[in-house]
C-alpha cells in the first residue's frame, strides 16, 4: 500500500471514501438471499465514522463546528430516545468522572458522545424487521444509572459519513488539522539532556466532587471553577508561608 501524500487527514479521508465506494459496490443488497454474506457495508460505514469523527475531534475539537456547517440537523442522525434530564440536554460521564451536561441538537457534540458509549461498551445493534438499521448507545453515571439513551440511524450516518469526509479531503478552509511533527524530533533533539518527568496530577476523591457538585446545583463548570480558586488559594497562601 502506498504512502499517503499530503495531510494525513486529507489522505485517509480520500481512502476512506474509495474504501466505502468499493464496499457497497460489491455488498449483497438488502432483501436479496445474499443480504447476511460478506462485504458487510453498514460494518465498514460504522468503523469508518468512528474514525471520521473521534479523528479529527481527538486534534482538534474546534473543527467539529466548521466541518458540521451547512449538514442537516443532528436529530436526523441522533435520535434521543431517553433523557433523565429531558430531551433538550443529556448527562455524559466525563473523564474523571464528573457529569458533564451535553446539547444533544449540537453536531459538534456527536464525537463525544459516540467516544464515550463506545468506552464504557454502551453500545448495541438495532434491529429494523432484520437488518443491521443503525446503534443505541446510552450513559450511566457513579451510581450506574443511566442517563440518556439515543438511537443512531445508518442511513443517515451514512450521508454525514460522507459529508465529514468529504470536507476533510478537500480542506477548503483552515480547519487546524495539519499533521502534528514527528516526536522523534524532539526526542532527539533532548538526548543528552536529564529529562525528570512531571509527578502524575493525582485524581480528585469522588466523594469530594459530589458534594461540591451538589452545593453547584450539579453545574459542573461552576463546581471545576471553585475547585481551581480554592486549590490555587491555598497554594498562594502557602507559598507565601515559605517566602
């Protein structure tokens, strides 16, 4: 296999593309007898959309919201199907654990959420009278209860597959996703040099970011805000003591 030119963002988005033409090109048709024998075209258009999507989001989030413009209104694609907090908002498990609220009409916000599903292995196949019609993931949070569940439909996933695909092959407009610099420059360029790695940040105890969630109303970004007045308070102060 050739080594790809140019971006790497914008190469594999054109292989991606040729790979899915090809696919569904040889698939068997739905309703004919070979409908459950190889190439299997909705597997490779969900594999391929992870990519598409936690890809680009992974280097730069921002882009999500330039690459979106124009597409179709999120429902379409995402359908919620239970929210614990309504259909307006949804409630994610953040890295460390906090409730993280999400706009679920917000494109920009499907990579996380697909990403986070897909962690926890919250994913299941829908079944539409016997095809493979699409995936319903869903969040639990501390207590494993679960927060939301939406139905991710394959027709449609297919048709913003291609539109994130096609975006990213062209790269008309800056979209920041050049390719990052090889780390063995940079390796190379400290040899020689006593590299002291940074002590690991220690996580924050549960218990502790419960509670300061519950006095914010479970606002998670009130909450972070006085968490990092209240640590660099006390370090200044500290700090202060030693001078």
């Amino acid at each position: 296999m050739g080594y790809p030119v140019g971006p790497l963002l914008a190469a594999l988005a054109d292989r991606i593309l040729q790979n899915l033409d090809l696919i569904e090109s040889m698939a068997p048709k739905w309703g004919t007898p070979e409908q459950d024998r190889p190439p299997f075209s909705d597997t490779q258009l969900l594999m391929s959309l992870l990519g598409v999507l936690v890809f680009p989001h992974e280097k730069a989030p921002a882009a999500m919201g330039e690459i979106m413009r124009g597409y179709r209104p999120l429902h379409r694609v995402l359908n919620v199907v239970y929210s614990l907090h309504g259909t307006e908002r949804i409630e994610m498990t953040g890295l460390e654990g906090e409730a993280v609220m999400v706009d679920p009409t917000r494109l920009s916000n499907l990579p996380s959420l697909l990403r986070n599903s897909l962690a926890h292995f919250n994913i299941l196949p829908i079944n539409k009278e016997g095809r493979f019609a699409g995936i319903r993931i869903w969040n639990r949070d501390w207590n494993e209860h679960i927060t939301f569940v939406a139905d991710v439909d394959f027709d449609e996933m297919r048709s913003l597959a291609r539109h994130v695909l096609n975006v990213l092959r062209e790269q008309q407009s800056d979209l920041n996703l050049r390719d990052p610099e090889d780390p063995m420059a940079e390796v190379e360029a400290l040899c020689g040099e006593l590299m002291v790695p940074s002590p690991k940040v220690p996580r924050l105890n549960r218990d502790i970011w419960k509670r300061l969630l519950d006095a914010h109303g479970g606002d998670a970004g009130k909450a972070k805000t006085t968490l990092d007045r209240t640590v660099k308070r006390e370090a200044d102060r500290l700090l202060a003591a030693v001078k």
